[in-house]
C-alpha cells in the first residue's frame, strides 16, 4: 500500500513538472496578447483623434456633436486638463474603452498632443513613440 501511494506521489510531481511549464508559457501568451491589443487599440484612437483632427482643421468647422472617425467616436472636448504643472486644452476625446474595463480615453489638443486620461491615476501625456507597458496594468 505504502508503495502505491509512493508512485501516485512520483507520477504527480512528474505530470506537475511537465505541466507546469506549459501552463506558464500559455500564461504569458495570454498576457502578450492582451498587451498587443491594448496597444492596437491605443494606436487606432491616435488614428480616429488624427482623421477627427485633420478633418476639422481643413474644413474650419467645430464638431458640435460625437462622430465616428475610423475606428472610434470621437467627442468634442473644451476642458483644460493640468498634466505635470502644464495646462493642456483639449479639443477631442475618443469614448469609452469598453474593452479594458474602461479604464479611461484618449485626447488630443489642437496642436497634435496626445493625453491619456486615466479614471484612476490621473491625467497623463502620450507621445507619438509610446508603447503600453508590459507588466503593469493601465495605459
């Protein structure tokens, strides 16, 4: 009997040793791809707010009302957002980014700024290099 459960213990470490591994290495997929996403998704808002942006200062019209441009629904904005002691005004901002547990926008300003305004960390500038950060959550 005491044998037994010696080799039940012996195939369970041996299955766990082999296990193991595969479900890390799927893990980090899992989160790789949901890095991916969150940074397509950050470059399709840049695109929207750039389209949205280009088109209104060609037409020399405002936008009075939220549009979809590419990708997402863009909305008029005249708030003034402090980041880091600088005041940004902003000129649009995309909606909701249901997707990642609505974690916040984008904005741009008339002159081409990006700002990411995170509903739990605050306002924060974007730059046109910007990638999302690998091991921490948000933007």
């Amino acid at each position: 009997m005491h044998a037994k459960i010696e080799n039940l213990f012996g195939w369970l470490a041996l299955g766990g040793f082999l296990l193991l591994p595969i479900f890390l290495l799927l893990l980090i997929g899992a989160h790789r791809n949901c890095i991916s996403g969150k940074q397509v998704t950050l470059d399709r808002a840049r695109e929207s707010l750039s389209a949205a942006l280009t088109e209104i200062q060609t037409s020399g019209r405002t936008l009075a009302e939220p549009k979809q441009f590419r990708y997402f629904l863009v909305i008029p904005c005249t708030n003034i957002v402090a980041v880091a002691g600088q005041s940004y005004p902003l000129a649009l901002v995309t909606s909701d980014w249901y997707q990642f547990d609505r974690q916040g926008v984008l904005a741009i300003t008339t002159n081409r700024q990006y700002l990411w305004l995170d509903f739990r960390h605050g306002a924060k500038l974007i730059s046109e290099h910007y990638h999302v950060p690998q091991w921490r959550t948000g933007y």
